[in-house]
C-alpha cells in the first residue's frame, strides 16, 4: 500500500489506547478454510469500542488484501455503519489485510493469517 502514515496495532495487550480500539480494523472469518471453498468474512471497527460514524468523523473505506492481491474495497457514508461481511473463497494460505482510512485519524489496518486445507 505504502501509506506513509499506516497505524498498525502493535500492543495486543489490555492496555490498548482508546484511538486504538476503535481504529483498528477486527476481521471475523474461520481460521481454517477448505480450498476453494466460500466463507464469510466480517469486517469491523474497533472490537472494544465501537467506531463513531457522523458527519464529522467516521470510516471512509477498506480495502481487503489476501496476501498481496486486492480483493474489495468497501465504501461507507457517515449514515452507514462500519461494518461488512464479504463473501470468499482462497485457494491457498494467506494473510488477510485490511487497511482502513478514518477521515480524522488517517489509515489504519488490521490482519488475520488463513490456513487453506484440502
């Protein structure tokens, strides 16, 4: 991506910051997936505290990465909430990136490894 500004959460500990936790993108999805296979993948803001989505602050988009290769990009309004559930499928393991840009806070991303079975 090359975000000269990309926040990545580094602390996994209980003493995450409040921009933190509600910046930081959560991706929900299977550990393990069949090859070839479909499943869901739920993308949220802030798995503590929920992202404020308003007028004056709130998720622009997302773009979702396996590995590498672009997937989707996911696009929110200020009405909307900051929160998608995609559907894929993946051939081989990957990490699954999500990289995020809050019109207040700039980008921020969040990522999850995948094992792909037979």
């Amino acid at each position: 991506m090359g975000y000269y500004d990309l926040k990545k959460l580094e602390n996994t500990g209980e003493d995450k910051t409040a921009l933190e936790k509600k910046h930081v993108p959560y991706i929900q999805c299977p550990d393990k997936v069949k090859k070839g296979e479909y499943f869901e993948v739920t993308v949220t803001f802030g798995k503590e505290i929920t992202h404020p989505m308003g007028p004056d602050h709130y998720i622009q988009y997302f773009d979702l990465y396996a590995d590498y290769a672009s997937l989707a990009r996911v696009d929110f309004t200020p009405d909307m909430k900051a929160e998608a559930t995609l559907t894929l499928k993946l051939e081989e393991s990957c990490d699954l990136n999500v990289y995020a840009f809050c019109n207040l806070h700039g980008h921020w991303e969040g990522s999850k490894s995948i094992e792909v079975v037979e």
